[in-house]
C-alpha cells in the first residue's frame, strides 16, 4: 500500500504512507519520506516503521529525539534496548542523566 498526501508542509508531503516497496522507484523495502511517514523505512517529524528516523520515532529500531522502539537511540528513550542522552527506560537502559529498567546505567 502506497498514499502521499498532496499537500507539502516545508517541501515535504504532509503524510507518507509506504507500507509495500514501489518497483516503480527500485525500493527493495517501503520507504516513507513525510511530516508524517509510516512504512518499513520511515524518516519524518512523525517516523513509525521497522527502522525509523524523527523527532518523535516509534518502531523497531527508533533513532529520535523521543524514540519509542526495540532498539531506542536519542535524547530520552523507552526500549528494550535504550540508549538515551538525557533518559531512558527499558530492558537495558544507558543514560547520562537517568536511567530505569531490569539493567539500568546512568553514567
């Protein structure tokens, strides 16, 4: 499944959706490019994918300033591996400022 909003907020599509590759541009997997961008590769303002990139990013590797994922990288994250500069919680959470979680290291 392929939608691309047709309105552009800072040269972007509002939302971008790719949840299949396109063969039409030789993606090997769905990749989403919007302020809003869900798909296997997503990098927005918004990111939710497997792997993501965004302010706020939601996935399976999430690298953010907000990352909610698997693997969580960025200011504050939550994860079952986080690694966060300010925060983090998880299973294994690495923090310079605070961390919580079965194995938590704030260093």
């Amino acid at each position: 499944m392929r939608k691309t909003s047709s309105r552009r907020v800072w040269g972007m599509p509002f939302y971008d959706i790719a949840l299949v590759p396109c063969p039409e541009r030789n993606q090997r997997r769905g990749e989403a490019r919007g302020v809003i961008a869900i798909g296997d590769l997503a990098v927005g303002v918004i990111a939710i994918g497997g792997i993501c990139r965004g302010v706020i990013a939601i996935g399976g590797l999430a690298l953010g300033v907000v990352s909610l994922g698997g693997l969580g990288c960025g200011l504050v994250c939550l994860g079952g591996l986080a690694v966060g500069l300010l925060g983090a919680a998880g299973g294994l959470a690495v923090s310079l400022c605070f961390a919580r979680g079965a194995v938590a290291l704030a260093l």
